[in-house]
C-alpha cells in the first residue's frame, strides 16, 4: 500500500487533486492555471505513453540448446510496424508457464519501421516442456512518470534439455568396471590384437620374426582395427533407484553431449527407446528431446541388456544401473 502511495503517478495525481480541491474553495485563478496545466501534463504522459508502445511486434527466433539450471539467452526480433513513429524507452520482459527466472530487455529507441535482434537472459530450473504464453511491452516515455502495459500473446513451446553434468571427474561414480566393456576387432591398425601361425596368404610385414626365430617356425601378428569407437548409454530402469533417476538422466545427456562433440558414434538404450548409433546434431537432438519429455520409466519393460549386447557390435558398453547408490 506504502509504495503505491509513493510512486511517481500516484504523487502527481495527488497532487492535481489537492490543487483542485483548493482552487475550488478559493476561486483562486493561479491554482486553476496550475491545475490546468497538470491536467494537460497527466493526459499527455497518459496519451503519449499509450501510443508509444503500440504496433510493436514480438517474435520468437530459433532457439539454441536449452539446458537446465543453465543460463539461456532467447533470441527475439522487435518489430515497429509504424512508418510514421518511432518508440522510446521500452522494457520488455517474457512470461513462461511454469515460470521461470528471466531478465528484462530495455531499448532506449525503436525507429520507425525498424526491427531489432535481442537476447532474453533466462535460466529453467528443470528439464521438461515449457511455453513461452507471452511478453509485456512497458513504456514510461515521455516523463517516465506514467506507465502503460501492453501484453502480447506469444504460445511458443520450448524443450529443455537435463542438466549438464561432469562425468569426466565424476566417472568412477556411474560406470563400474565390469560394465565398461572393450572390443577389439581384426584390422590394420598398430595394436597387437593376436598372434598365430602363418598360414601362407599373410603379408610378410606382419611375420613376428623374432617369435618365429624362436619357435622355429613363421608367426604372424594380427592387428586391432582402428575403427572409431562405437558407445551404447544404457538406461536400466530396472535397477537405478527412483531418488537417482534424474541423476542417470543428466549423465546419459552429458555423455551423449560428449561423444558428439568428440565425433564418437554412440547409441542411446532407455526402456523401448533405442536409438541408432550416430553422432550428429540430429541424432544428438532426438535423444536430447526423449530425455528432456521422459516420465514414463517402464521399469519393468524395454530391452534386456544380453539383448542389447548381441544386436549391434559396439566397444564400450556404460551401463547406469543400480551402482549409482
């Protein structure tokens, strides 16, 4: 009630009234001229803050990775569409549901005809579908005395990626040993994967001469292929505790962000959403979403992992299950 009392407006007005009520118990022409001229100052700051933040068009550009409990910046194009005016001292602000944490924009000038490229600061709290139902438009030009709003519908959807996690310091604690699986193939690399006797079709390059002069008799060494590691995250909803399960969300997120900026092929395994192995934005993308909209754990279905381990070749298997305890 105080800061009502207190603002800037609500003096003014006050103090217009208490003008009139004197000049009218006094007739007293210099308090009707001053009257008059607060009243003209009221209907022109009124007037003038009204039409200074109309025609003004909000939209929402593409937007970048959202990820949540981190800082966002949302691009949005400011449009005057008035060949004649040009607006001043706007302050523009977004509304989300549920809400959210957001800054405020502020444009000293917005010409005639004119758009301009901005970025709203927000931070989402967590992962999941938000919409954007609108912005407000406040303009206090030209005394910065009285104010006018003007709300804008917008219903915009937005998908927030789960938190990013350090999964590189923090490795030991989601992947135990024995779940982290090496696969060596035969190829032409530079590891030793085997040796064994030659057998009369092999290069003479790969003839290990000083087992062979050993053994009296010609070995041959067969090389590892140094094909690009392949990467299975697998979501066993089965075993991960409830209390952990947006934990092992925010580290298969990280992991994926990780292989991809790394070009490391990887597949994602959670329930009945089996994703093929890939390592592009798309694919990055289409995991990123599944697991941002995840509610349903189906922790009795999805695939088994001998399953999983007999369908593709792979050369790391990281298994968040019940050893995130």
């Amino acid at each position: 009630m105080l800061s009502f009392l207190f603002r800037k407006e609500t003096v003014i007005l006050l103090i217009t009234g208490g003008i009139a009520f004197a000049a009218s118990n006094t007739g007293n022409n210099v308090q009707w001229l001053v009257f008059s001229l607060l009243c003209a100052y009221i209907i022109l700051g009124k007037g003038a803050s009204y039409l200074n933040n109309r025609k003004i068009e909000i939209e929402l550009l593409e937007l970048p990775d959202i990820f949540a409990g981190k800082k966002s910046f949302i691009p949005l194009k400011i449009t005057k569409n008035n060949a004649y005016r040009s607006s001043y001292h706007l302050h523009i602000s977004l509304q989300f549901s549920p809400s959210v944490k957001s800054g405020e924009v502020f444009l000293l000038k917005l010409g005639k005809s004119e758009n301009k490229t901005l970025f709203m600061e927000a931070e989402f709290p967590h992962r999941g579908e938000y919409k954007l139902v609108g912005a407000s438009v406040l303009s206090s030009f030209p005394f910065d005395v009285f104010k006018s709003k003007r709300k804008i519908s917008m219903q915009k959807k937005i998908i927030v990626y789960p938190e990013i996690m350090d999964v590189d310091s923090n490795a030991r604690l989601y992947f135990a040993n024995n779940y982290e699986l090496s696969v060596s193939k035969r190829g032409e690399g530079n590891e030793i994967l085997s040796l064994y006797q030659y057998g009369g079709n092999e290069p003479l390059r790969n003839i290990h001469w000083k087992l062979s002069a050993k053994k009296d008799e010609l070995w041959v060494k067969e090389y590892a292929n140094e094909e690009s590691p392949k990467v299975i995250i697998f979501l066993d909803w089965k075993r991960i505790p409830p209390d952990k399960r947006e934990e092992a969300i925010s580290v298969a997120c990280s992991l994926a962000l990780k292989y991809t900026n790394s070009a490391i092929m990887w597949r994602l395994v959670s329930g009945y959403f089996d994703s093929d192995f890939g390592s592009n934005s798309v694919h990055l993308r289409k995991c990123l979403t599944y697991l941002a909209l995840l509610n349903d754990y189906r922790q009795s279905e999805g695939l088994p992992m001998p399953e999983i381990t007999l369908k593709t070749h792979y050369s790391h298997l990281l298994y968040l299950s019940h050893f995130m305890n």
